[in-house]
C-alpha cells in the first residue's frame, strides 16, 4: 500500500487516545496522483491512459530498460489504468483499504464484499463469482460517485453503445467497474453530453408575440390605416414595346385588405402621383407605416417640406395640411 506512515519519535506521557489520532493523522495522507498529472483537464480517459502510459515509457527509458514496441502496447494502458484506479480509491476510500488490510470490516466492505486483489486495487464480490462472465464483471472494480475519472469512465462507455440512455450506460460500465450510487452519478453524467442534448433537445421555441397595436386592432374605415410597399419590376408590352412597371402595395392594416397602383419608376415623383391616385379614390389616411426605401423617405420629406410652408402655393399647401396624414417608418 502506497501510504506513508511517519515515524514515532515520543510516545511517553502520552495517552493511547492521543497516539491513535497521531496514528490515524499518519495513515490517512493524501495520495498523490501518478507522475503528478492533472487528470481533472483531460476531456477523455483513453487521453489520460496514453499520455500515462507514454510518461511510464519514457521513465523506463531514463532508466535504460528497453521497450520492445514503438507503439503503446496493451499491457502499458492496463498498467497506466491500473495506476489510476490505484489513485482514486485510496483518495476516496482509504477507511476501508485499512479496515480491509486490517481485517477489521468496515459497512461499506460488509455491504460490497471489498477484497484488495494482486495489484492492489480493490474489488467487489457479488453473487455471479460463480457465473460465467468475465472477472470485470463477476469482481467488478470500486469507483467513486463523485470523481472526474468515473465520470471520464462512464463518458467511454456512453460513447462505446453509441449514446444509448441511462439503463444501457449503467449496464455497460458494470462490465468492469461497480461505481457506487451509479444510477445518478450516470445520469446527471449523461446530462452533459453535447450530442445527446442536441439530439433530444426541442425545438427553438418562438417567444410570446407582443399584442397588436390599437392601430390593428380599432374599428376604423378600410384604407384610413395604411402600409406601403413595392412589387417589381415586371415586364409590360406597351406600343410593341417590353417595358419595366412596379407596383405600389396599398395595404389596409386593420381589413388587410390592398389597393394596387402602377408606377413608372421608383422616383419619389411617381410615387406622389401613386399616393395622390390612391387618395383620390380611397380617401385620405390617417396613418401611413412604411420601411426605410429611399423613396419613401423622399415623398415623406417632400410631405413634411410641403407642411412646413416650403411650398409657396397656398392652394397646394393647404390640400398637403389638410391630409393630417402621420407618417411612420418600420425600422428607423
Ligand atoms: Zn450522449
């Protein structure tokens, strides 16, 4: 057992309670990881046993032992593995590694059948000993509930059924390993796979839409609320000629009903015209919403220019004032 136990320099004038806490102080020391890596930052176990298994080479080296192979080779990952499994149970469960060593049962050794086997990781015995499946299974390793290597451990075995749920997950990790509290620890695991989330996650859900404004919905005369847009350009034949028209879109806001006018071009001139043949017929709007075209930011300055005596004709100008038409743009 990798434990350091510190050498007793006085026991005198001491009582048996007092040396039993210095004893327990001694026992109990922090393990230290293998070769002193940090093993919560890698994002996979089989990385983690690799770059293990490469140090342990490369140690073996210094030492000038040689290495038959240029690859890692099986035997290496088990010992890297080995090491690690080594390294968290004496981190979470060094109580019980004594009480096993000293044959004095703990709970949790009563409750699992804990054993410590020739390489000195700890196992459980269930009632399959007898069975036919392999050793993984009927003796299956102790892991902790709550470590970055289990969680890494049941990330391989989701990964390996090809993210199948909770049940087959578990299932698959008890091959090998028994983790204690399994269940829960597998599925708030399995909560934070990426590909699973994606795969059974909804929807985007569209957020509440905002109630209409009065203007939508207030009883009022058909075309007194207006939006505008352009269609186009289509080709007409005039005088045997092909020609280029657009269509200005007079749509009622509250009866959704439209009103069509035909417009030479997109000057603001012919939209004017478009607007005054509309009114003509529709009769004036009090409202008027459109999006930010030039035009219409054009024929609304000509408008606005209009409303403020710009225009010297008294006849135009009072025609234009008396229209009280309240012009707004979508997006500004
Ligand atoms: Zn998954």
């Amino acid at each position: 057992m990798n434990t350091s136990v510190a050498p007793v320099k006085e026991v005198k004038d001491q009582t048996v309670e007092e040396l039993s806490v210095k004893v327990v102080e001694c026992v109990y020391t922090e393990p230290v990881p293998p070769f002193g890596m940090d093993y919560k930052r890698y994002s996979s176990v089989t990385m983690l046993f690799r770059v293990t298994a490469l140090v342990q080479r490369f140690i073996k080296k210094l030492k000038r032992i040689e290495c038959e192979n240029d690859h890692l080779i099986n035997e290496e990952l088990q010992e890297a593995e080995t090491r690690w499994i080594k390294f968290v149970q004496r981190k979470h469960y060094m109580k019980d590694f004594v009480a096993v060593e000293s044959k004095r049962p703990s709970a949790l050794q009563k409750q699992l059948g804990l054993y410590i086997d020739d390489k000195g990781v700890m196992r459980c015995i269930g009632r399959l000993d007898n069975s036919d499946l392999l050793q993984g299974a009927r003796r299956p390793i102790l892991l902790p509930k709550s470590d970055r290597l289990t969680e890494l451990i049941i990330e391989k075995a989701h990964k390996e059924c090809m993210h199948f749920g909770v049940s087959h997950t578990l299932a698959k990790t008890r091959q090998k390993y028994w983790i204690t509290h399994g269940r829960s620890i597998v599925k708030s695991t399995l909560r934070k796979c990426a590909i699973c989330k994606k795969h059974e996650g909804g929807p985007y859900k569209m957020p509440p839409m905002a109630p209409l404004p009065p203007s939508r919905v207030q009883v009022s005369p058909a075309f007194s609320r207006i939006g505008l847009d352009y269609l186009g350009p289509l080709n007409i034949k005039y005088n045997e000629e092909l020609k280029k028209v657009w269509i200005c879109i007079f749509s009622c806001m509250i009866t959704r009903a439209i009103h069509l006018e035909t417009v030479q071009d997109m000057t603001s001139e012919e939209f004017l015209l478009a607007f005054k043949r509309f009114i003509a017929q529709r009769g004036t709007p009090c409202e008027v919403v459109s999006d930010n075209a030039t035009q219409f930011k054009l024929a609304s300055k000509v408008i606005h220019e209009a409303w403020n005596n710009i225009t010297k004709c008294e006849d135009v100008q009072s025609y234009v004032s008396s229209l009280g038409i309240n012009w707004h743009f979508i997006v500004d």
